[in-house]
C-alpha cells in the first residue's frame, strides 16, 4: 500500500498495531516515531497514541510542512519504542508526495 500527501496539505494517517493473529497490541506507554526518506531527503511525522490499549495511533504534518516537501517517493516506517526500552518497527513502506495543482 501507498500513501499520498499532496504538498500543502495536512497530513493525517490512522493507523493501529496489530499482532500476527489481527490483534490490536497496547501501546500504552511507548513512544511512536516516524520519518520519511529519500537519500538524505529526511521529513519527520509527529506520532499521537490515540487509545494506547487498542493499539490505535495518528501520523501528522501540518500543510505549511508538507508545502516545503519534495514531490517524490518516500520510504516510511513506523517505530514503537515500549517503556522497557524495546525497539519494533512496521514493515518498510511507500509515501508519495505529489504536485498540488490548486494554490490560492
């Protein structure tokens, strides 16, 4: 799956961590990190725990960040660093920025 932003547009992105049976895993307590990547092209998402205990979580940029973002294709993933210290990451995925044809 690809995500896409248009530049100048807020960027929400719902997401929820989910065990291999389907199953939301907590989050209570850990800190969510994500970034962008192309080469050294690097834009960093703000990350809300929105119900910590069904797993559920916000990937935000405002539009005056995403308006100064490249249109090109990203790599992304997303980081969950638990209270204990351990480190898990998603799968790495694809996040396009496209051209905004409508500026006002």
């Amino acid at each position: 799956m690809t995500l896409a932003v248009k530049q100048g547009d807020t960027l929400h992105v719902q997401g929820e961590r989910l065990d291999d049976e389907g199953q939301p895993v907590s989050i209570t307590g850990s800190t969510i990190n994500a970034q962008l990547r192309h080469g050294n092209d690097v834009h960093t998402l703000q990350c809300e725990i929105v119900d910590g205990e069904a797993g559920t979580f916000t990937l935000y940029a405002p539009a005056a960040a995403t308006a100064d973002w490249p249109a090109k294709s990203y790599r992304f993933d997303v980081e969950f660093v638990s209270a204990d210290g351990d480190v898990d990451s998603t799968v790495t995925r694809r996040f396009r920025v496209d051209r905004d044809n409508t500026r006002v």
